[in-house]
C-alpha cells in the first residue's frame, strides 16, 4: 500500500487558539498525513496532554505524579511562537517524542550527571537525530565527530565521549548558530519522579499496541516508519529494563532472580480476538489476548566475579538458588576478574573457583562476547569494586552485590546477596 506524501509545510495546520489546544493535537497526528508518516510517533503524542504555556521558547515537557495515579507526561506549547514560524511545529513534535521514549525525563541514569551540560548536549543530539523535518538551528551529533560521537549512539555513550574530551582538556561545544530546541524544564531536578521509568514504559506499550496496525500499513511503504528514534518499540522497552526509580534500595535477592528471569519470559501479544476497547470497529480492528512465546528458555550470563575468593558454602548457595532458574532459562557462567577466564554451561553445580588478580566489571559487557553467547540478560555476582561500563549493553542486568557498600553504576537493577542464613520462622 502507497503511504501518503507528506503535507507540503503551508498545507500544515497551525495550532490554534489555547482552549481548543487538546482538539488541535488529535486532529493533527490523525489528519496532514502524520499518521501515516509516523505511526507511533501519532499514538505516543496522543497519550500527551498539550498546555498552552507562554513562558517556554517553543515546546517542553514535563512529567507528573505516578503510574495509574493520574500521573502523566504534560507538552508545554507556546502557541504565539508556532503561529509566528508553524514550519518547525512538525520537526519540535518529534523532538518531544524522542525525548519521551529514549527516557529523558525518566530514567535515573540521565540524573545526578557530573558534568550537566554534557548531559544535555548528549541528550539533545539524540532527540535530533532521525528527524528530517525542519529545526530551528539544531545541536547535531555531527558537531562533536571529532570527540567520537558517532550515529546510531545512545545518549550515555555521547555523554561519555563528550565528558573523555573535556577531562583531556578539550571543551566540546556546538555551532555558534546552534540553541537548544526546546525547554529543559527536567534538567534541574535531582532525580526523576518515582515511577517515571514505569510510566515510560506503559506510554510506549500503549503506543505499540494501539500503533500496530498503522505501522505494519505504513511501512510497506517506508520502513523506517515502523520505528521512533531509529528503533523499535521493543527495543526502546529493553532500553528502559534494568533499572529501579530509587537505584541505591536493595530488593531480596532471591525474588529479584525470579522476577529477572519471569521477565525474560514475559507474554506477547496477539491478535485474535475483537477488541473490547473499540466494540463498533468489530472486523476493522483486530483485538488482543495475551500468550506465552514460543521460545520460552531465554539464554542468560550468569557472570561471577572470581576475584572475591567466594567459598564452596557461598557457591554451593548460588548454585542451589540458580538450580529450579535453570529450568526456565538457559544459564552460561562466566569466570571473570581482570579479565574473562572460563566461560560454560550451568549443570546443576558450580565448580570451586579462586581468587584472581584485580576486578574490572567490563569484560563480560563486551558486545562481541554477549552477542556470542546469544544473551538476552546478565546476572552478575560481585561486589561491586571495579571499573564498569559508563553505558549500559544492549540486555538487562541485575547485579547480586556480595558485601554491603555503594555501587556507583548508574544502570542496572541489583539486590543484595546475602551471607547470613535465612531466620527460622
């Protein structure tokens, strides 16, 4: 099927007087071709709610309150400003789009940075990127080429490269032309709101479950219009898997193996039945239901940090914890310290190892070996005491942290192994 061209900019319809503001927004993403041009990007800006909202340059966001709690993302427009230059609307919509589903304003890993204004630069040169839509004199990534920055980077990986040449004393700024696009309201804050990453997640599943069939229409056209941001829903999902809102509280360790392994096994979708959310569009919209996949054992690094001296009694208790896992995912352990050292199959028990040289974390993240081992997770046993990733791989991870003390990797869900015995109830 032929998507539709795009709406010529003077054919776009301009935002209108602020009380109609609302009724605006649905019309647009549903009418001037942008449904058919970008499918999801329709449906996540229809889960916003527009203010009009004088005192930002253009558009902002914001995020409010809790999952299921009337909490939500708000887009500040300042309607004056797009009816002076309605040729950058389109293009500063999908800004704010990418800025949600990439976390932005969610994720604690974006929060509490060392350097801030990397941060932001980081993050604006990801929310351009994949937009050909016009921008008002955009930070772009190609600005800091010469730093490392490449396409196709996450934000944490630019920050990294940014904050290397800064520490080597070159200071990376963009054009002089250049100004951010929107308002970064988010940027003062310490922390993200509780439940951000949460409510991320269900905007982004609503917008794949509701956008489904317009992107399966509109990408035998153009296939990238079945992707935000240069990705799929479910990779944008897996980007935000892996953490908690509060990253310093521990969870029971041993729930936290259940729950990380039930997660690998989550249910799909399907479309089999009418869909009782549109009941008059009975035989226009498929419906769901929910099933298991059909590959249920996901292969997950069970990762063991052999510097630690770990003793039989505490591999013998890893091994009885990972014993009835084993049944629902595939488990590879691997030996590391400095370096890795023996990589192989869980079999019910683990070996006696010892102690090594130093600890660097990093090895076991490298994308060639995870990729080599099919690793849809990471498990990892440490105690936390070494060099990690600045950026987090492409899978899960939870750490099972061995001695009290703080974890300074911004990424990654962990829980606290306990030594002691359980108490006798």
């Amino acid at each position: 099927m032929r998507v539709p061209e795009r709406p010529r900019a003077a054919e776009r319809p301009r935002p209108p007087e602020p009380p109609d503001l609302r009724a605006w927004l649905a019309r647009f993403v549903q009418e001037a071709g942008f449904l058919a041009r970008y499918p999801y990007y329709a449906h996540v800006l229809a889960n916003l709610e527009p203010v009009a909202d004088p005192s930002v340059p253009a558009m902002g966001l914001s995020l409010h309150g809790a999952p299921g709690r009337g909490g939500r993302y708000y887009l500040h427009v300042n309607v004056e400003q797009f009816l002076r230059e309605p040729r950058f609307l389109l293009g500063i919509l999908l800004h704010e789009v990418h800025h949600v589903v990439l976390g932005h304003l969610a994720h604690p890993k974006f929060f509490g940075a060392a350097h801030p204004d990397l941060m932001l630069l980081a993050q604006e040169t990801s929310a351009n990127e994949h937009i050909e839509e016009p921008l008002p004199t955009p930070v772009l990534w190609q600005h800091f080429e010469r730093f490392g920055v490449r396409a196709g980077q996450s934000t944490l990986e630019r920050y990294a490269k940014l904050c290397a040449a800064r520490a080597e004393g070159a200071e990376p700024l963009p054009k002089r032309d250049t100004k951010l696009v929107d308002q970064h309201g988010w940027r003062e804050q310490a922390s993200p709101p509780p439940g951000g990453v949460q409510q991320t997640k269900q905007l982004i599943e609503r917008a794949r479950e509701e956008g489904a069939e317009d992107a399966q229409r509109a990408s035998a056209g153009r296939p990238e219009s079945a992707t935000i941001a240069g990705r799929t829903p479910e990779e944008l999902l897996l980007q935000l898997v892996g953490t908690t809102d509060a990253p310093q509280v521990y969870v029971d360790w041993r729930s936290a193996l259940r729950a990380f392994v039930a997660q690998a096994r989550a249910p799909v979708h399907t479309w089999s039945r009418p869909s009782r959310r549109f009941p008059k569009r009975i035989g226009e919209l498929p419906g769901r239901t929910y099933r298991l996949r059909d590959v249920l054992r996901p292969t997950l690094v069970v990762a063991i940090d052999t510097s630690l001296s770990m003793s039989r009694q505490e591999l013998a208790e890893v091994a009885r914890q990972l014993r009835p896992l084993s049944g629902l995912a595939r488990l590879i352990i691997v030996e590391c310290d400095a370096a890795l050292t023996r990589v192989y199959p869980f079999t019910g028990t683990l070996e006696s190892v010892k102690g090594r040289g130093g600890t660097d974390l990093r090895p076991v993240f490298e994308p060639r070996f995870l990729r080599a081992q099919g690793a849809d997770g990471v498990v990892y046993f440490t105690d936390g005491d070494g060099p990690f990733p600045t950026s987090p791989p492409g899978v899960p991870t939870l750490w099972m942290l061995t001695k009290p003390g703080d974890f300074a990797c911004p990424w990654g869900l962990r829980a606290k192994l306990s030594r002691a015995p359980p108490a006798r109830r």
